[in-house]
C-alpha cells in the first residue's frame, strides 16, 4: 500500500479502513465520485499487478 500514491491511499483508507461507501468518499473528499472510483479502480490493479506474482 506505501507505494501506491497517497491520493489513492487515502481513498483505500476511507473506503475499506473506515467502511465508507464511494459516495461517502466522495463526499468527505469534497471530489467527484467518478474521481474517488477511479482512485480506487487503480489501487485494486496496482495492489494486485505486485500481489499476484506471490500467489503464482
């Protein structure tokens, strides 16, 4: 997670750590829910591009 970018962090953070809702995000975040779910779309493939190798 320390290697993703902070803007993606915070999203992750608020969305699994603090179980808020995209919209929630959006809204604490004061940006576009199109924005917080792009953020968060790309923390998922860039967790799981350098997970996935350890699993395979």
């Amino acid at each position: 997670m320390e290697k993703l970018p902070a803007s993606q962090r915070q999203c992750m953070a608020l969305a699994y750590d603090l179980g808020l809702s995209h919209a929630e995000v959006a809204a604490h975040l004061a940006l576009p829910l199109g924005t917080v779910k792009c953020r968060l779309r790309r923390a998922h493939l860039a967790l799981r591009q350098r997970l996935e190798p350890q699993f395979h």
